[in-house]
C-alpha cells in the first residue's frame, strides 16, 4: 500500500499491463478504447485495485485531462491525445495552482496572449503554477491561463494544452517534508503554444476547470484506498503491544479506530450514491465535496494511528536505509520506516484539490442555499 518509493517506470509499467487488458481506464466508453463500463462495474473494480494494493493510475491523464478533452476537445484533439493517454505515450501534469492563487484559483494571473509568429497562429504563455504534481516527468501539462485580462476573473480564462518541451519552460523540484519530490514549480517564458491546442472556447476554461475537478474531488477520497489502509492499520494493531497487550485492546486507541470504522462506512454509502446518481445519467454533485472532506479526513487519520501504532520505529526515516548497499538497517516492521513519511505526505489531501474549507462553502451553497 505504501508507493512513495515507487518511481515513473513502476507506473508506466503498471499502467501498460492494465492497457493490455483494455481496463487502463475504466471509466472510458468503449468508443475510445475504454471497456464501456457501468459506473458500477468501474467502483468495483477500483475498489478490488485498491484492495490488493496495486499502485494508482496515474490520474492526470486518464481521470482528469481526456475526460475534458472527451467533452470538450475537438475531434482532431480526441483522436490525438486519447490514444497517447491509453498507451502512456504521453505523462501529463496539471497547471492550475500558482503562488497567488490556489484556494482562489480563478485569481490565476499566467498570462496566454494570441499572436502571429513566423506565420503560425499561437498563444504567447508567460507566468508561473506551482505544486505541479510529478511534472518533472510529464511530456504534457493541461494549463489554465488568463486570455482576457479585462474580464472578470472567472470569464476571462481558457484551457491549453501545452508540450512540456516547448522551448520556455522550466521545472523546478519542491522537496517535501517527507523528504520526496513530488511536486515542482513550472515556468513559463514566452512559451508559444499552438492555437490548436486550446480546448473548447476560448475564455470558457472556467467550465472546464469545474468539470474537471469534480472528478479530481472523487478520486482524492480515495475510498477503496482507505478502506485497504484501515484493514493495514487493524493488523498493525493487532501485533503491535502496550504494556504487554494487543494495541487493539487499548480501549482509547480502539475507540479512535471505532470513529474510523464508522466514517468509513458512512463514505461508503455516500460514494454508492454517487455511482447511482452517475448510473442514472447524472454527474457528481456536492456529493463530490462531501467524499473530498471526509475521504481526506479518514485518510490523515490511518496515517496518523498507524504512525502511532508503530511508536518509536515510526520516528526514525532515512530513505537511504531503505535502498540496497546501505550498511544501516531500518529498527522494527518493514512498513514502519515508511509510516512518518506517509504521515506527512497526507496532510496535503485536505489541501490539494480545491481545500476542504472551500468544499464546506460548496456544499453551504448548493446544498442549504447559503
């Protein structure tokens, strides 16, 4: 369950087993090379993924871009980008976040000015995102950029799709706290982008921003994911002793694994409503916000009781003792080296994604009108 050590060639080479089977992304229709499907079909199948502990689909491509591209893109852009997406032919990034607006995403100011250059029709991109999630391996970055500045913030933003090697842009690292570089800061400089490339209409990104992340909210709940975590962290439990007993017989630490259980359930059969609602012909609503809030808040709190679970061979974590020819040795269970940097890697969820305050004002909203 543990894939911070996981590198790109173990996702490229999970990803292409699946695409063998024809099940690398499950929610596709079979017109684009999907298995066509039902919404039912799709969760069990994530949910038995994450139960044996497979690495994730790399969401980027598969979960977020082509399903824009799908209901957005032109049919030259389907017909490119969805078969590079299924093969891996193409790692893509996301391009939303930058260092003055995250939680006010619509206050984004990278700039996309359309221009005439040796004869080509091209936006001229310049500004910066930040927290790009694994982009120092992606080919491709979907990005949104201001188009009309004289607009009103939401209105005046489009959606590109930009090629990573386009000469102008540049990718920083960012190192965690968990000591990990996931996430990178990315530049750009007049990067000249093919008008091609925009999806949709132009100052209409917006829309497709919201549609997207949507679906981004489903996924960072990770139900299937906890679920396999909570069932780690009761073995851990159970072999891991307080004064000569079980760690599960401490009635304090059952209680908080008891008020798990029970979110857990209820995560459960609010994500079943959201299948239905999408079986039906729907979309995922506020329900959306909800998994986001509380799939995150279950996540932060298994990593949390694991990390207690193990005491103190949580606390030391060297990532070298880890890789072969170290002369040291991580002390106690071999997941308890990696359950500090799980920990700390987590309390990114309730950020990333659209913040979990800010799903308390979606829901405030559609929900109770406020």
């Amino acid at each position: 369950l543990n894939h911070l050590r996981l590198g790109k060639e173990d996702y490229v080479r999970w990803h292409k087993i699946l695409a063998r089977q024809g099940w690398v992304a499950p929610g596709w229709p079979a017109q684009y090379g999907g298995p066509g499907w039902t919404p039912a079909q799709r969760h069990i199948f994530e949910e038995e993924c994450a139960r044996a502990g497979t690495p994730p689909i790399m969401p980027f491509g598969v979960n977020m871009v082509a399903p824009v591209i799908m209901a957005f893109g032109s049919e030259e852009q389907k017909a490119y980008y969805l078969p590079r997406i299924l093969s891996c032919e193409d790692w893509w990034c996301q391009g939303y976040s930058e260092p003055g607006a995250g939680s006010d995403l619509a206050g984004l100011k990278t700039t996309a000015v359309r221009e005439t250059r040796d004869g080509r029709e091209v936006y001229v991109v310049n500004g910066q995102k930040t927290w790009t999630t694994l982009g120092q391996h992606a080919d491709m970055i979907f990005c949104l950029v201001r188009t009309d500045p004289a607009a009103k913030k939401q209105e005046g933003i489009s959606f590109l799709l930009i090629d990573m090697k386009t000469p102008g842009i540049e990718v920083r690292p960012i190192t965690l706290i968990d000591g990990e570089q996931e996430v990178n800061e990315v530049f750009f400089t007049d990067v000249e982008v093919p008008v091609e490339n925009l999806v949709g209409t132009e100052n209409d990104g917006w829309t497709y921003a919201k549609y997207l992340l949507t679906y981004e909210r489903t996924n960072i709940a990770g139900v299937g994911f906890s679920i396999a975590s909570f069932e780690q962290l009761k073995t851990v439990a159970r072999t891991q002793t307080k004064n000569g007993r079980p760690l599960a017989d401490d009635p304090l630490f059952a209680a908080r694994m008891a008020r798990v259980e029970i979110d857990l359930a209820n995560m459960q059969t609010t994500n079943l409503r959201v299948v239905a609602a999408v079986a039906g012909g729907g979309a995922p609503g506020a329900e959306s916000s909800m998994l986001k809030i509380k799939g995150t808040e279950i996540r932060q709190e298994i990593t949390a009781l694991t990390r207690r679970a193990y005491g103190s061979y949580a606390a030391p974590y060297i990532p070298e003792a880890l890789e072969a020819g170290w002369n040291g040795e991580p002390v106690g269970p071999d997941d308890a080296a990696t359950a500090s940097p799980s920990y700390f890697n987590n309390r990114k969820l309730s950020i990333f994604g659209g913040s979990n305050e800010i799903q308390k004002n979606i829901i405030s909203k559609a929900i109770l009108g406020l």
